[in-house]
C-alpha cells in the first residue's frame, strides 16, 4: 500500500475556506497550534509503498478523530456534520469547501484498526504539546500527578443465565441456516418463551419456578449444541466456522452465577469482564478497568489528562501503578517526581517508593505535600467528564483492541480544555486592549 495520498489544492473556480470563514475561530486556531507534520508522521508508519490505492490523509483522519471524542459524536452523525460544517472541514485540511465526502463511514474503523492504541497516543501526546507551548500547561504539572483506575462499560445489555443461554441458542439456530446445516430441532420459540418466564418469576419472587425454567434452557442448549457437532463431523470447514460459537455456548451452559472465575458476559463481546469498584448505585459494571493520570497541581488551562490506558483482567490497582506512571514518562518525556493515589494502590508495584503518597499517608509528608493530597480527588471529576461527554461511558468500538483505543482518544477532552483556553486567552486581550483604549481617551 502507498503512503497516504493528499491531493487537496486550491480550487480556481472556488473560494478558499480561509476567504469564507472566520479566521479567528477556536477551531481555527487550535488547528494552526497542532503540528499536523509530527501526526502524519506517526499515522504513516503503517503504511508503506507499494501497490494498491492510496489511503486517504492523515491529517484528515486525525482531525476526525479528534472532533468525534471532543463533541462525543458517533461515527454517522460525525460525518454527517462534516459535511455541512466549513469549520470541521478546515481542520481537517481541507483548502475549497467539500460537497461530497471523500471518505465513508467505514473509514474510520479501518484507520482506528490499523492505527492501533501505540500510534493513536500521538494524539494525546500533541495536546499535551499544544498545552504546554501555549501556557495552559506548566512543567511542574507534568511532574505531580494523581492516578486512579475507573471502570470502562462495553456496550452490552446486562448480562443473565436466561438471556445469555437463549441467546446462544439462537445464534447456533442462526448459524446453521446460514451455513445449511439441518437441525433436528432449533428450540428458538420454546427457548424465547422460558427465558421471559426466568424473569417473570424472578419478580414475583418465585424462585423455584424460575430454576426449573432455567434448568429447562440449560437442557435445550445442551442438545443444539451436541446436534450441531454430529451435523458437521467430519467437515473441516464447518468445524472450523462454529468452532468459536461453540465454545462459548460450552462455557455458557456450564458457568453458573454463583461460580468463582472468569465468565462470559456477552456472545459478541466474550472480552468483557465483571468489575466490582463499590459503587452503591452500580455494585458492578461490565466492561474493562482504565488508568487515568491528571495533575495534581492547578494547570490554567484545566486538568489534563496525562495518560489513559485501558488494563484488561481486572488487575489489583497497585500492580497497575508502575506500568501506568512508565508509560506516563513516556508519553511526557518527564520524570513523575511526586505520585498521589488513594487507598487501593496500598501494596503497590512502583520501583520508587518514596515517590508516591496515598490518601492518609502521615509519614514524609510536609506541608506543600499535604496540599497536593488534599487534591488528589482532582481526578474524580475528570473522570466524570470522560464519561460524560468523551465517549468512556458505554464503548461501542469491538474487541479489546477497542477498549484500549477508546481510552486513548479520550484525548479529546484535552483538546476540549485547550478550546476554553484560546477562548479565554481572547477575552483576557480584548479586555486589555479595551482598558487601553479607555485609558487614551480619558488621557486625550
């Protein structure tokens, strides 16, 4: 494949965006402050010469991505409003205003794939960059953080014996038609009706009605499944096509809710894990844990996210904090002097001891290391924001694969800050050239 085509030029017979719109728009000036060149190059490691058609840029690739996490857009609606909108139109890199997308929808889960979280956290590093060179961000918020672990729900619905059972029959029922494989019987309308009778006795507190219901899908599901294995014996092929379904239908059947272990919570997304985090209005969640780092300190610009990275298995949050503050430098090419965590890091993995201070920690502390704990609970609300208006609530990208990039592009909220800070750097000038103003006429 060749490297990534721009072709975009000046337009003879068309006015340039830059002539039709207002130059001095937010969106304007945070595109002219990203060095597009430093995320073209990154994005263009994957792609190397060869034949085939070009893929599309990377500056507008990067600039969807962008606009979709800061504004929480789904991939439909953000290309809808690309469309009709010059100012998305400019960050992206466009030079004549575009009445035919040059990209479909598709195209960003292609890019978001073959990207990967490794070159997608370019993005976050460059709004870091921008933050810095701008004056939102100092140094020393770099080098005094606060981490937390927060939970990121998958995009399914919540998980029963009932439902999941009845919906393996249907998928194995599905498949077999698809693939012509003759079932004995399917059991798909008999199935449906037992498992709404699980939850109807289940609220009427009926609890041994339900049991026989349920033993009765666990028996159907049972004898699909050994049906399906003696239709395709033999036939390497089918084998190989329900092999995937079956094994989580095995494990289905078999898991009970009062069983210990790993389970499967979802047929599309079996990578979903149960996490406990204490919560009384969700005592559990669905989905994976991810680490979140914010300045400890008051940045001008806001609190920023330094680092967001999605950690599958359901680990104990102090083994998390050594690999979590590591990638951190990475990412900001500084060292973390002083790392504040509350309670559930306590037995941490971090070679440096004396660097992190959890909540209620007495000893080593002075007085400037008491008012960076007292802050720590700064990063309990960017985390609501994440999930709020950056897309972290419910995850609709698949796989873990998709955990992990979602987290990262988070990212958004970041370029969300640095959008308030040019608006509030604008205001500060005009008061200032306003007061001078006054000023010389009450002089004159």
């Amino acid at each position: 494949m060749s490297k990534p085509r721009d072709e975009r030029q000046r337009d003879l017979f068309r006015p340039a965006l830059a002539e039709i719109i207002d130059m001095g728009h937010l969106l304007v000036r945070l595109a002219g402050e990203i060095d597009w060149a430093f995320i073209e190059k990154r994005f263009g490691e994957v792609h190397h010469a060869g034949v085939g058609q070009p893929p599309l840029p990377a500056r507008l690739m990067a600039g969807l991505l962008i606009l979709k996490h800061m504004h929480s857009l789904s991939d439909e609606v953000l290309c809808a409003r690309w469309l009709e909108n010059p100012y998305y139109q400019f960050f992206c890199g466009e030079e004549v205003f575009c009445h035919d997308r040059p990209f479909d929808r598709s195209s960003l889960t292609h890019w978001r794939q073959r990207l990967g979280e490794e070159r997608l956290t370019a993005l976050l590093q460059e709004s870091l960059s921008v933050a810095h060179r701008t004056g939102a961000l100092q140094t020393r918020d770099l080098e005094r953080v606060a981490l937390d672990t927060t939970v990121q729900p998958k995009a399914v619905a919540h998980p029963t014996d009932a439902r999941l059972i009845h919906k393996a029959i249907d998928k194995l029922a599905a498949l077999a038609r698809k693939t012509g494989v003759r079932l004995r019987q399917s059991y798909v309308r008999v199935t449906k009706r037992a498992a709404i009778m699980v939850g109807r006795y289940r609220h009427a507190k009926q609890f041994n009605r339900a049991a026989r219901e349920l033993k009765f899908l666990r028996t159907r599901l049972g004898r699909v499944i050994r049906d399906v294995r003696r239709k395709i014996a033999g036939d390497a092929t089918l084998e190989q096509r329900f092999a995937g379904l079956l094994s989580l239908a095995m494990r289905i059947r078999h898991q009970d809710q009062r069983r210990r272990g790993p389970k499967v919570y979802s047929l599309h997304a079996p990578e979903v894990e149960c996490i406990g985090k204490g919560k009384a209005h969700r005592p559990y969640e669905f989905g994976c844990k991810v680490s979140v780092a914010t300045p400890v300190t008051r940045p001008k610009g806001g609190q920023f996210v330094l680092h967001a990275k999605a950690l599958h298995g359901n680990p104990f949050d102090g083994h998390t904090l050594g690999p979590a503050v590591a990638d951190m430098e990475r990412i900001t090419g500084l060292e973390a002097k002083r790392i504040h965590v509350d309670r559930g890091y306590r037995g941490h993995n971090h070679s440096n001891r004396f660097r992190v201070w959890i909540t209620g920690q007495v000893r080593r502390t002075t007085a400037a290391i008491k008012r960076e704990m007292k802050r720590r609970a700064a990063v309990e609300p960017v985390i609501g924001h994440l999930k709020a208006e950056h897309r972290m609530e419910r995850n609709h990208l698949a796989g873990r694969t998709g955990d992990q990039i979602n987290a990262v592009l988070a990212a958004g909220y970041n370029f969300h800050l640095l959008l308030r800070w040019f608006a509030r750097l604008w205001r500060v000038c005009f008061r200032a050239l306003f007061a001078k103003a006054l000023y010389a006429a009450a002089v004159a």
